[in-house]
C-alpha cells in the first residue's frame, strides 16, 4: 500500500469511497456525494491524501478550512473515509499518520473531527494516533430526520504552535 497525494483523476474511486460512508448513516451529515468541483471549493489544496494499492484506492483523507477567518488558519477540520472492503486493516491509521505529519509541514498546530457517537471504529482510530476527545455537541444537525450529537475530538501539534 502507497499513501499519496490526490490527484483529481482519483476522484471516482474516491467518491464511490464517500458513498459507502454515507450509506453506513454515521459517517456524516451529506446525503449526496458532491461534484469533485464543489467538494474541491471546501477541501484545502494541500492534505488530500489517498491509500493505493494496485491502482485501486482503499481510502482518503483530506483537510477542511474550519474557519475563514486567519486567526484560524492553522486549524484543519479531518476528513477520512476507507472503502468498505478495506476497513480495519490498518488503512485509515497510516492515513491519519501522514495526514498529521503532512498537516504540521503545511503549519496547522490543530486538527480536529467531528465523530457520530455511532461510529466506534472512527473513534478508536483517532484515539490511537493521538487525538483525544474534548466534548459533546448534542443534538447538532438532522440526518434523514433525526437529531444526531457530535463527538469532537482534537489534536494539538507538538512542534507547530508551541511558542
């Protein structure tokens, strides 16, 4: 498995990748994969990796701006999705591994994730490589009707940010 940067030539494989996460309902709040042009518009251009293996993508990860405003600018919002066939096979924590090491070479001193409560395997994944959980977001956003809560969780740089 090689972890590179994302080209939009990957973006097939990569929103069918985002459609398996939404249709496991704990995920996210989308309920439509978005254009490659509208999701390009809310991704930075830096931090967009995927997981390959044979030419075939096994996961992404990507960074959002939280904020417009520049007192933010450090701070990066993850996104990361594994194809259904690839989970629990270590994919998403080399993911987040480089996603971390790229996003301090790129100056964010935090990143931080919104989880579903639900989504035990995300939560796990964050924990191990190093985020640690800050609170509760109760009853946020509606997903097909329903109140969902947010767990939100942070990672604060040890080399970026610190003076």
């Amino acid at each position: 498995m090689t972890i590179r940067n994302m080209q939009p030539s990957d973006w097939e494989q990569v929103s069918q990748i985002y459609a398996e996460g939404m249709a496991t309902g704990f995920a996210t709040f989308e309920t439509k994969v978005p254009s490659f042009e509208h999701w390009d518009k809310s991704h930075t251009d830096h931090c967009r990796l995927v997981a390959e293996e044979n030419g075939i993508i096994l996961g992404w990860a990507a960074l959002s701006p939280v904020s417009s405003r520049c007192v933010y600018g450090g701070v990066g919002e993850v996104s990361v999705y594994i194809a259904a066939n690839s989970r629990g096979k270590g994919v998403g924590k080399q993911l987040l591994q480089q996603l971390i090491s790229d996003s301090e070479k790129e100056g964010y001193w935090t990143l931080q994730s919104g989880i579903f409560p639900e989504n035990n395997a995300s939560v796990q994944l964050h924990e191990k490589v190093g985020f640690r959980y800050i609170g509760k977001r109760e009853r946020v956003g509606k997903l097909h009707g329903e109140w969902k809560d947010n767990l939100l969780f942070e990672k604060r740089s040890s080399s970026v940010g610190i003076d």
